[in-house]
C-alpha cells in the first residue's frame, strides 16, 4: 500500500486515539478503570500514562503540516510506542483473565506499528519536502544535554514498567497492580527515550523542534499529575517525577522559545 495513500488518514487515527486515551487516563482514570474492568488503584501512574499518551497526539497534530524531516522522529517514536504496547498486549493475554479493552489495543497497536512502518521504510511525498530553512541548524550544547537527561530517565521508566509491569510499582512504593497499565505507560515512555536517542544523533533543531514540544507536554502534565498524588498523599516517588518533569518542562519549554539556540 501506497505511504502517501495512508499517510493522512493515519496520522488522523493516530492522533484520535491518542488524544481519547491520554484525556480519558488524565482527567478520568478511576472511571477509566471501573469502565475498562481494571482495579485503578494506582492513580498516578494511569494519569502519567495518559500525560505520555496525549503528547503523542499534540506532537503528530503539530507535525501534521510539517516536513518529513520533523516529522519523522515523532513517526519513529509512534513505531516503538505501539510495537511496545504489541509486547504489553501479548503478556497480558498471555497471563490469562485479560480485559477485553486489551484485544482492542492490541489490533489498533498492531494496525500503527504496520501503518508507522511503512513511512518509515517509504516516506510518503506528501510530506517529504526539506524543513525549513530556519531549522536546518544545529541545537546549542545546552539543548543537546537537556535531551541526553531525559533520555537517560525515558529509558528507566520506560523499560522498568513495560519489563516489571506492576512489580515496578511495588519498587516504587505503589500497590502495583493492574501491570497492564503499568507496561503501556513504559510503552510511550519508552517511544519518547527513542525519540530523543533519535535527536541527539540527528544535532538538527528541525528534528528536535517537535520531539521538544512533546516532552512539554508530557511533563507538564506529569508535573500536574504529581501535585494531584501528594495532595492526595503520595509515595516519594512523586516528589521524585515532580521535580524531573518540572526540571524537563521548564528547560524544553526554554528550548522551544529560544528555538534550540
């Protein structure tokens, strides 16, 4: 199939599923939860999963209208989010007693690792045009470190919870149950340490312009999260993200207004 005949229509299921998970695990997760057939004991980590998964969809409806060139880190990140959700999937099913909202995301993840795939391998010429011209420069040092820190930090909470599921939970201090939710929110986080792994090779403030608007959002709302868990009485690890995303947010958010210089 033809990536320019489902570039569009992609990115749009893409971005719809992204937005209707990341709102749903953020602003409701205890019906989330109740909904679903889950326990929605750990609250916290279900709206962390949410934050990861709306800034998935921010990012691809900024890029919507972009260039392949800053587009395709967030393609790539996309690809290694659901092909991660595939693995996350696949345990549960295996375990046994599995809800059925996970055979839902398991053939949506396995429709988007295809659908991602495919850009990736063909980039479709609807967006292939250069970036402009304004981004082809490379990021100031400051920027390039920033990214290396939250890739390091992606990558643990990323593989900690998609490996451990809920037992990462139980490291932390939480109930962790529900290790389903636990393995998709390493699932997005980890698509998000690929993506910066991604940037620090590519140097280019057109690669990272995008990628950097995704981890405000995701931290911001991390940081939003974190205040709601220690004013309902939070374990340490709270105080822990809420730091890190507030350190993250306001750096990112300087890179962005000063245009990765």
């Amino acid at each position: 199939m033809s990536s320019d005949r489902i570039f569009r229509p992609l990115l749009w299921l893409l971005i719809a599923a992204g937005a209707f998970f990341g709102v749903a695990t953020l602003i409701a997760p205890a019906t989330f939860a109740s909904v679903t057939g889950f326990a929605g004991t750990d609250l916290f980590t279900y709206r962390l999963a949410g934050a990861a998964t709306f800034a998935y969809a921010a990012g691809l409806t900024a890029g919507s209208r972009a260039s392949w060139a800053e587009l395709r880190i967030p393609i790539a990140s996309t690809l290694v989010f659901n092909a991660a959700s595939i693995f996350a999937c696949l345990l549960a099913i295996i375990a046994g007693g599995v809800q059925p909202i996970v055979f839902v995301i398991l053939l949506a993840s396995i429709v988007f690792t295809y659908g991602t795939a495919q850009l990736l391998r063909t980039p479709p010429m609807l967006a292939a045009g250069k970036a402009r011209a304004e981004l082809e420069r490379p990021v100031a040092q400051w920027v390039y470190i920033l990214f290396a820190i939250g890739v390091a930090a992606a990558a643990v909470f990323g593989l900690g919870p998609l490996l451990l599921g809920g037992q990462f939970g139980v490291i932390v201090g939480a109930h962790g149950n529900d290790p389903f939710v636990y393995r998709q929110a390493g699932a997005a986080t980890l698509g998000a340490a690929v993506g910066g792994y991604l940037v620090l090779r590519s140097r280019r403030w057109s690669a990272a312009r995008i990628p950097a608007l995704m981890a405000v959002i995701f931290n911001g709302l991390s940081v939003i999260a974190a205040i709601i868990e220690i004013a309902n009485g939070a374990q340490p690890v709270a105080y822990l993200i809420l730091a890190a995303a507030a350190f993250t947010t306001v750096g990112m958010t300087l890179a962005l207004y000063r245009r990765g210089r």
